[in-house]
C-alpha cells in the first residue's frame, strides 16, 4: 500500500527519527475542513452542502482577508474580524449561490503571533459551522422599537432611496460580516408606510471595481437608459483603488440589479463620490449632483441618457463648512411664497457645529446647470444646519415621493463614534423620516424645516396625559412617561415664556441618569443636554450639550420629542428646528418633569406610548 507524506512523517517521528510538531486543531463542525498552512493562513474547506456558513467574530482583532475560490476559482473577496481568543458574535455566509460546487476559503489573517501558537489556535475554528438558518432575534438592550435598524451587521449612509408602486424602497451602507465599517454593499429595506419596514436581500455587493459606496436610484419612466420603461437606475460609487461612479439597472422593483458592463460610467482624476441623480422636467435631461469630497465642493453634471455625463458647473469652494469633508450630497425645489427655492444638502465631517459629523444645507437657485446660493444682508453665504444634535448625518431624500412631498432620513450617528456605541449584533440607526418644507425666518431669510413624516402617527397607542395646561415654576411638574411600553413614547406641548425665565425639561430615570433641555426665550434657543443622560465612557467625544435656534422673537416655541431605546428626537412642533441625539440610558427614562426660572405658561400637552 502507498504511504502518504503524513504517512510517513508520523511513523519516522514514532520512531524518534524526527523531531517534528504538527498543528493541533480544535476539530470544527462536522462538513467543515480546516488546513492550517502557516502562521496567519488556512483553507477551510466546505465538505458538504448547507445553505450558510457561520463565521465566529471578535471585534478587537483586525480584519481576516477570505478569498472565496469556486471550483478553484477567485469568485470573491471579504473582510471579517475572526475570533482569536474569544467569540463576541456570529455572522452567516451565504453559501446558496455555490450549490453544487466546490468551495474553498482562503484566509488570510493579520493576527499578531506574539507566542508558539500559530493560526490553528484561534477560537473561530472552534465555532465555525454550516447552519440552514441564522438566527437574527434581537439580542440587544438599546436595538430601538420603531426605528429602522438592520438585522445584523454595521449600517451607514442611506442611499439609493425611491417610490414606486406604493413601496418605500430604501437602500444603506452595509457590512453583512460584523458591525464594524467594512465590505461596503446596499443593503435594503422597503415599507409601504414609513413606520414598518421590511428587510430585503442585499441589492448590490462589491466587484472587480471595488466595493460599493453611496449613491441614488431613480425611477426611468421613459426608458431613457435603455433598459426598459420604468426601470430603476442606481448610480453609486465604485470604490477601488479610485472612487468612479458606476451604473446598475432593475427591471423588479429594485430587488436585484443588473450591473452595466460598460461601467464605469463616470471618472474623474481625483476622488469624487456619492452621486445623487435626478430628472429635472424644466430642462427635460437629467442632473447629477457629486461630492467633489476633499476638494470641498460640490460638481453639477447633465445627461440624456443616465450613462453620459457632462460636466456644467461646480458649488461651494470656500464656502459654508468646511473643516471636513463634503459628502453624500441631494438637490431639489421646495416651494415658498408663490415661488420655488432650491436646497442643496451637503453633509459634513468633521465639521459640524457640535463635533464630527453633520448635515449643512444651502439655499438658492438653479437653472439646470449652475446652483447659485443666496446670500444673507452682508452678502456672505450662510451655512445652515439641517439639525442641531449630535447624530444626523448622511441625510438625502426620496426620489419620487408621492403626492409632491420631500420625505428624507438620516443616519443617526457620528463618525467620532459610531463604531464604539454599546451594541454589537447590529451598529447604527436610522433617523425618523422627515418631511420638508421650507419658512421665512425673523431675520428675513429662509430656512429649512423638518417635521416627522405623518406616517408616525401611525406608532402611537395610548394617549395617557391629555391637553394638560398649567403654570411652570420653579417647583417642578412632574408626569409618569409608560412603563407599560418601556419608556417609548411620544411627547408634545406648547411653551409661552413671553414673561422670561428659562423653561427646563428633564427625562430622567431611577438611576439618577437624566436627559436636559432647556429653552431660553430671551436667546431663542433650546438646549440638550446628555452629559448624565447614561452610559458615555465609550467615547470621550459623546458627552454633549447641543443649541438649536428656535427662530422666535416672542419667548414661545413648541416641543415634539419621540423617545426610543438609545435616542431622542426633538422638534418644534412646525419642524423649525431639529434635534437628533442618541442616548443610552441603564434603564428607560420613567419621569418627564417640566420647571421655569420665571413663570412660562405650558399648554396642549400630549403623552402617547409608542408601539414597537
């Protein structure tokens, strides 16, 4: 009978004729194979067929690189932080689209081998196994009840975002293989109301291009991409080695795409990214606008077609923010006074008024071509903000939203630090979505408003303070926020301070964690305050106290807050102002007490509980 090499080697060394040390491996799942090859590389091998493979993760080791080798072949390239020493979660391979070939994983990590032990001894060979199913129940204190939040895995930008048919269809920046930032694809989501959301396959995943940033979708109604009427057209950046922007078609709705094959479709000689598109019907062809991101400004482009882009003019060089980059920009007309005004959104980091990240936006006028921006009475380009907390970033709106309406969303984070937030089986939320609208301010310009969209009238269960009014003091009102619903509520009231003193409001829990807001009328301005709002040592950059201008010169405003697990959402009740902050509380808030330095008069004030 003919020996193998191990053969061999084992027999020579019972004879004590070689000294040698074989690896030792923690014997994976049954179907999985795994071969040590050297300190920091292995094949793992896929024995038989099973629809996933579960892939063990720590979060504080770097990056593993897996070639995924069909049949021998390179199909593909991710990225996933494979436990070494411990397992803090899971995540799923799809193996489904390799049903019937031969799969084999090439890992490559990047571990620092400072003992004896090489890859063999890494805890994810322990755990790695095929499964039918993963299980995404939630696992987590501060996952929100009514915000939309991926199942599994980290999310940034929203992108993509279209109506059609009745389907809210939104799109993200998504990493399937842990929650940390990496192997940048759309993930998607759709709704039919805003409220409940529904979560898709993966619409769009890396190639030989690079993998897949931010971009938009538009609704073809006419075809004029060549891929039939109404199909829907992303356009979203191909991040390689350079950043271009690529084309890819879908003829279901948006489910799946077909990725052009002439891409890319535009190329620029330094980075560019985040093209948002849409049709302008006063010009009849259509508009890009681009983040031209470290140059800081904003590139404006025309097309007949989807796929050829011309050059017209470029916004914002030297004006408004610009201590940060410029990024994930949006486009479109909003009516006021007998008119339209144009808004350009340009999101920010860092930069923004409070640290990090943040969404500017200007106002102006455009003609298809070139945006030109109003100017304030000194004659300088103001820079505005959308909102005033701490995490609002990447907002862009819908394309085609019924009924004439702009409905944007949000991310609700900050790149100080998104990736440290006390979650693991998912990382990042949503905003609520918003509608716009644009208002005169006291000072003669015009500004942009954000209301929560109508839908989210939707989320509401019980009314359990109704139309209370009283006279706030210095002796605090206090009001019992529902137990019932965890603390998930809505809270609405108007406040008169005409008389002066500042009106103070508290969110607080048993724990002594509270939430502060504070309006003052004689600086038309509103406060927020989570310094003690609960857990912050994960980042010494979220403590915060955030200032929104109420835009009143006659001491009233209003507040409209909508409390989750780990956020807070403030608005003046007309949306003149905005204020999205996440907080983390050890328990709900249970308690909302409302005080004055003077004398401020409360009125309609309104508590419902909030259905997850």
């Amino acid at each position: 009978m003919k020996k193998n090499r191990l053969d061999i080697i084992l027999a020579l060394t019972a004879m004590g004729s070689v000294a040698l040390s074989l690896p030792v491996m923690a014997a994976p799942a049954e179907g999985v194979k795994v071969e040590p090859l050297g300190s920091n590389n292995a094949l793992v091998r896929i024995m038989e067929e099973a629809p996933l493979l579960i892939l063990p993760v720590q979060e504080s080791v770097d990056d593993a690189r897996v070639n995924v080798l069909v049949d021998g072949n390179l199909e593909r390239i991710f990225y996933v932080r494979l436990a070494k020493n411990k397992v803090d979660y899971t995540v799923p391979l799809d193996l489904t689209p390799y049903k019937g070939h031969e799969v084999v994983l090439d890992v490559v990590s990047n571990h620092d081998r400072t003992s004896s032990r090489g890859i063999e001894g890494d805890a994810c060979w322990k755990s790695i196994q095929l499964a039918d199913t993963f299980d995404t129940s939630n696992r987590e204190k501060y996952r929100p009840a009514f915000h939309h939040t991926p199942l599994y895995g980290w999310m940034n930008d929203p992108n993509g975002m279209f109506y059609k048919d009745g389907r809210w269809h939104l799109y993200y920046q998504y990493n399937p293989y842990g929650s940390k930032w990496q192997n940048m694809t759309w993930g998607h989501s759709s709704s039919s109301d805003l409220v409940h959301w529904n979560h898709e396959p993966v619409a769009i995943t890396p190639d030989g291009l690079g993998t897949i940033f931010s971009g938009s979708c538009v609704v073809d109604h006419d075809g004029t991409a060549g891929f039939g009427k109404d199909a829907v057209i992303a356009l979203y950046t191909s991040a390689g080695t350079s950043q271009m922007q690529s084309l890819a078609a879908s003829t279901d709705n948006g489910t799946t795409f077909q990725k052009y094959v002439s891409n890319p479709v535009l190329t620029l000689p330094s980075e560019a990214r985040d093209p948002n598109m849409f049709f302008n019907e006063a010009t009849g062809e259509w508009n890009l606008i681009l983040a031209h991101a470290l140059e800081k400004e904003m590139l404006l482009f025309t097309s007949p077609d989807l796929k050829t882009w011309t050059l017209s003019s470029a916004f914002g060089k030297g004006e408004g923010a610009q201590d940060g980059v410029w990024e994930c920009p949006d486009l479109f007309p909003l009516p006021i006074e007998e008119e339209n005004k144009w808004v350009l959104i340009c999101n920010l980091n860092p930069g923004g008024p409070f640290g990090g990240s943040a969404t500017q936006y200007f106002i102006g006028d455009f003609d298809g071509h070139t945006f030109t921006a109003d100017t304030d009475a000194s004659g300088k380009i103001p820079t505005k903000w959308m909102d005033f907390g701490k995490d609002h970033y990447a907002t862009v709106s819908w394309s085609d939203a019924p009924d004439g309406r702009r409905t944007a969303i949000g991310w609700m984070s900050n790149w100080q630090y998104a990736a440290d937030v006390p979650t693991e089986q998912f990382r990042s939320v949503n905003t609520l979505p918003r509608d716009l609208s644009l208002f005169r301010g006291p000072d003669g310009e015009i500004y942009l408003a954000s209301s929560p969209s109508p839908e989210l009238k939707a989320l509401r269960g019980d009314r359990i303070v109704s139309n209370r009014s009283f006279t706030a003091g210095k002796k605090a009102a206090s009001f019992r926020l529902p137990a019932s619903s965890g603390g998930l509520c809505e809270i609405l009231f108007d406040i008169d301070a005409s008389k002066g003193g500042n009106v103070n409001i508290e969110l607080s829990n048993s724990k002594g964690e509270k939430a502060v807001m504070v309006f003052d009328p004689e600086a038309a301005t509103i406060s927020f305050d989570r310094t003690q709002a609960g857990i912050s040592d994960f980042s010494p950059e979220f403590p915060a106290v955030t200032i929104a201008p109420t835009f009143s010169e006659d001491g009233k405003t209003s507040v409209h807050l909508f409390i989750d697990r780990s956020s807070i959402e403030l608005f003046a009740r007309d949306g003149r102002y905005a204020m999205t902050n996440l907080v983390f509380p050890a328990e709900p808030y249970s308690s909302l007490s409302i005080s004055s330095d003077g004398k401020a008069k409360i009125s309609s004030l309104n508590i419902y509980t909030l259905k997850p």
